[in-house]
C-alpha cells in the first residue's frame, strides 16, 4: 500500500497480523519456525525461516492483503500488491526481477495472507519460480471475462491494480481468478492443512519422524479432528549444518542410504530435542534408521553409536 494511504490503524493492523504468523505455522506443523523482520521508517518486511510438514526448508516473504471487499456483512475478495507500480508495462520482466530479487536473498516462496478479525482467512504459500506465471494466469483470465463482459461493466483487470502486479485469493464476483492461484502446482493453501493445537508435554522429540503417529491405525471416512501438542523450538540453522554436513547422505555408520531429492533426510536429535539441539548431538538418518533409533529395542546401543559419531563435530572435541 503507497505509504500516503497508511493510517495508524493501518499500521497496528499491520503489526497484529504479523505476529501471529510464526504460531499459525507452527499449528500447521512448521516447525524450526524463525523469523526476521527489518524496517524502512514505519514500514516493514519480515522472513520466516522454518521446516514444512513434509521436511523440505523454506524461506517465505510475507507479503499481506491490502485489498478487502465487503457486500453487506460477506468480505468478497482479497488481494495483495505486489509491487508499488510497473513502468512501461514491463509487466512480467519487472515480476522475474522482484522474484529474482528474493531469491538472490534467500526466500523461497511467498506467504501470502489475509487477516479478518482475530483469525486469519487465507494463506497462500507460493513458489516464487511460479510467481510470474501465477500471476499471468490471473491476468489472462480477468482479460478473458472483461471481453465476454461476464463482470458486466468492469473494465479493470485484476492484475493490473493501476500500476501494481496484484494476486487475487478470493474474489466472489469472478472466482475464476483466484482460482488460477489455487489450483496451481505451485501453491500450498495453507488454511487447508491439519491444525494442532498446542497444550503441555514434556517431550516432543517423536515430531521428528514426519508423519509418524503411532496411536493411528487406520480407518476409512474419517472426520477432521484437532491435534493437541507442544513445540520445542528448534534452531534451523541446526538443521540446515546437520544436512549440509551429511552431503545428503545418511550418517549412521552402517547405512549411508542417500537419495537425490530435498526431504529424504530427517535431522534426529540424539539425546532429545529438549535437552540439546545441536550439530555435535544430532545427526542427519534416512526414515529406516530414523525409526531405529526411535522404536528399535536395542535404541539405547543405536543411539550411543550415533552419539560417538556426532561428537566427532563439537567445537571441544575439534579444540584438541
């Protein structure tokens, strides 16, 4: 939003939705979740580093919803600016540029989300190698239903808010545009993902083995329910040495098993995540040795070995 149409209200808004990014996440099984936040005057950007469910790291540029409709008492759409405006209509080559931009710094994706109230409504997370091809979508469709006047009189393309590249989540009036960011490859809707909620425990180091539940046996049209656990907040960058180290390779001694894709790899915390998290006591293990060292009866001889050849990288044993 151009900084002359900020209010205060604008930019307490701003701050609310902000903050409640990093516990929405994890509800959704994010886990590692960090987040950094720098300001230019009363403006701001923020960076959330952290784990999704499926083990994969992502760097994700919040960008927020500006553009909230209302008919009555229904919010019809929203919309986030990308960018403050394009010149020359150098549409797409200004998009790659911005993606770029983010990339060269890191981010992977884009979280885009809408806050109504104390609950947020949407939240697209978007590839940014997908972002200009998103977007062009969203405009060809808009274009599309402004020639077959199927908006009646509009003439304005969504897309291109003025001078603004602009992504659309909802709009009730053409929900053929939204739909073009929905139903890409490239886009995880994040509302649609299991919710936990957290509640009191004294250990959650099984949340290291990605979808490992023991308690579910199996059953057939089940309903949604809630899950109930805690967190242990976890320092990416630990994660982030432990398989840089491993050369994507498991590090259990008498495996090795390796495979070319982000994700195969779980970073197992040795004596718990409770009670260390750290490169010198955690060790990069393929899903079989992971479950080993969890579930095996001979766990306790599985993890003494793991250990001895963790602290082959602390700092103190390194110092001799």
């Amino acid at each position: 939003m151009p900084r002359e149409f900020r209010t205060t209200e604008s930019y307490q808004a701003e701050k609310i939705t902000r903050a409640m990014l990093a516990s929405f996440l994890e509800e959704r099984g994010f886990t590692g979740v960090d987040e950094q936040r720098r300001r230019y005057g009363q403006n701001e950007s923020q960076t959330i580093h952290a784990v999704d469910p499926s083990g994969r790291d992502v760097s994700m540029r919040v960008k927020l919803c500006w553009r909230r409709g209302r008919e009555g008492k229904a919010e019809t759409y929203s919309a986030s600016q990308l960018l403050a405006n394009v010149k020359d209509g150098a549409w797409e080559k200004t998009l790659n540029a911005y993606a770029n931009k983010l990339r060269t710094e890191g981010a992977t994706d884009l979280l885009v989300v809408q806050r109504d109230g104390s609950k947020i409504v949407h939240a697209a997370l978007i590839a940014l190698v997908s972002l200009t091809e998103i977007w062009t979508a969203q405009r060809d469709e808009s274009a599309k239903l402004i020639q077959s006047k199927t908006m009646g009189n509009r003439k304005k393309n969504h897309a291109e808010n003025g001078g603004s590249p602009t992504l659309w989540l909802q709009d009730d009036l053409a929900p053929s545009v939204p739909q073009k960011l929905w139903q890409h490859s490239g886009v995880t809707d994040l509302m649609k993902m299991v919710v936990k909620q957290v509640a009191d425990s004294k250990n959650d180091t099984l949340d290291d083995l990605i979808g490992f539940d023991p308690d579910l046996i199996g059953r057939d049209e089940a309903e949604r329910i809630q899950k109930i656990t805690s967190g242990v907040k976890r320092d990416p960058a630990v994660r982030r040495a432990v398989l840089k180290r491993s050369g994507l390779a498991c590090e259990n001694p008498e495996c090795g098993a390796k495979r070319d894709y982000p994700g195969f790899l779980d970073v197992h915390h040795i004596l718990g995540v409770e009670e260390s998290d750290r490169p010198w006591t955690c060790v990069a293990l393929c899903p079989n040795c992971h479950r080993e060292a969890h579930a095996a009866p001979d766990r306790e001889k599985v993890n003494l070995r793991l250990l001895e050849f963790a602290r082959q990288f602390s700092p103190t044993t390194n110092a001799k």
